[in-house]
C-alpha cells in the first residue's frame, strides 16, 4: 500500500486535499473523490468541481516502513 496526498485544485484557506493510503493512484482517486463528494456533494452551484479535476501526490511508495512528510504551510 502507497500514501497519496489527493488535491481538487481550489483553495480555502489552503489547498484543498485528502490524504488516502490505497494500493494505486487510480485506486486513491477513487477513494478521494467518494470523500469529495460526500463533503461537497450538497453544494448548490456545480458540485461536481470539488472531485472533477484531482491531482494525485505519492508521498510514500510503502507505509510499512517510518515517513514524516515536508513542513508545508497551508
């Protein structure tokens, strides 16, 4: 199993992400976009925005082994 950091491309105070482990990025996609869409999918104008466009960031190839990720401020 992989760590994948999973952006929709908006910004609140801060990139918008979800952090998924999953075995593939196709797989961490599809798990993001289900937690998008379940916190977003109530919106009025154009739901779909908040999963249509994801960009997938492996942060580690195995999550058997320590990670610590960058310092990032949001």
């Amino acid at each position: 199993m992989k760590l994948y950091q999973v952006f929709n491309g908006l910004m609140g105070m801060g990139p918008i992400f979800v952090i998924v482990i999953a075995k593939n990025e196709e797989e961490a996609k599809d798990l993001a976009r289900g937690k998008f869409k379940e916190t977003f999918g109530d919106r009025r104008l154009e739901p779909e925005r908040y999963w249509r466009n994801l960009e997938v960031v492996t942060l580690s190839e195995d999550t058997s082994k320590s990670f610590v990720s960058e310092v990032e401020e949001g």
